[in-house]
C-alpha cells in the first residue's frame, strides 16, 4: 500500500457494503471512501465502524482495501482512529490513529483525521496517511473487539 496520501471518508448510505469485524461477522460499515485520486490513491478503499475498546474508549475501526495492482488480489489492513483528547489548535487533527501493514503491528502507517463539511453541509473525515514516527503519547490502540460504540456524540458524522 501507498506509504502517503490523503483520502475522505462518508457516513456510509449504501447497506451492501460490510464490515468483517471477525471471519464470521459481517456488519454494514458505518463509513465508506478512496484515496485520493491525486495522490494515485484512488483503487484505495476505506470502510469503517464505529467501536468501543475494552478500556471503553470510542474509536473508529478501519480497514484499508488496496486494489492498486491490476490482476492482483485485494489486500486488506487494520486500522483505528481515536478522538485527538491532545488537540490544541484548530489546525491538528481531530481524530489520530494508525493502519497496520503486517499482522505483528512492527509496520504501520500514521492517519489523522480532520472532520470537514462538503458543498451542502454534510460532515466528512478527510484523512492523511503518512509514514509513521513514534512519539509520547501516541493514540491508543484498539482491542480488536469492534463493540459499537455506546453513544454517538463525539462521532458527528
């Protein structure tokens, strides 16, 4: 998968797009968007829910799906995204997280999240994958659980 680009994310309209939160549970997906197509990130899909870790954090549970490669099969990555509680400025994002590449979590990708409006007043999440450093405090991870959130209130799209 692209090491960088930007990508959006919509609260999902659509009820055939699922979520596999376990190999036998499958749940239509909250959130759906692509890459940017500017960033050659277009054949990248990213579908979520919204969840709850076992230490009762709400977060969005990602699944990132590259389909980049013509002929190749789909490849499919882990990822979370919690609310930013060490945001200062309107300028950091509003939710961070990460996108594992392997199943040891040893490779990932850093994501923000910005919640932003479109042309008629709809929320969206814009989002920036980058190479990720680690840091202090870096956003909790989730525990793979994916319970649906108890509330929606810090969820506003």
């Amino acid at each position: 998968m692209k090491k960088s680009f930007n990508a959006a994310i919509f609260s999902n309209t659509d009820n055939a797009i699922v979520f596999s939160k376990s190999k036998d549970e499958k749940v239509t997906a909250n959130y759906n968007g692509n890459g940017a197509r500017d960033d050659g990130a277009d054949k990248i899909q990213i579908i979520g829910i919204k969840a709850l870790s076992a230490a009762g954090a709400k977060y969005l549970r990602l699944c990132f799906i590259d389909r980049s490669i013509p002929g190749a099969t789909a490849s499919y990555y882990n990822g979370a995204l919690f609310i930013n509680d060490k945001r200062t400025e309107d300028k950091q994002p509003d939710y961070t997280g990460t996108v594992d590449l392997d199943r040891e979590g040893s490779n990932r990708l850093r994501v923000a999240g910005w919640i932003k409006f479109d042309r008629n007043e709809k929320p969206f999440l814009s989002l920036s994958v980058s190479e990720f450093q680690a840091t202090a405090g870096d956003a909790q991870e989730g525990d793979g659980t994916g319970a649906p959130a108890a509330a929606d209130a810090d969820f506003p799209f």
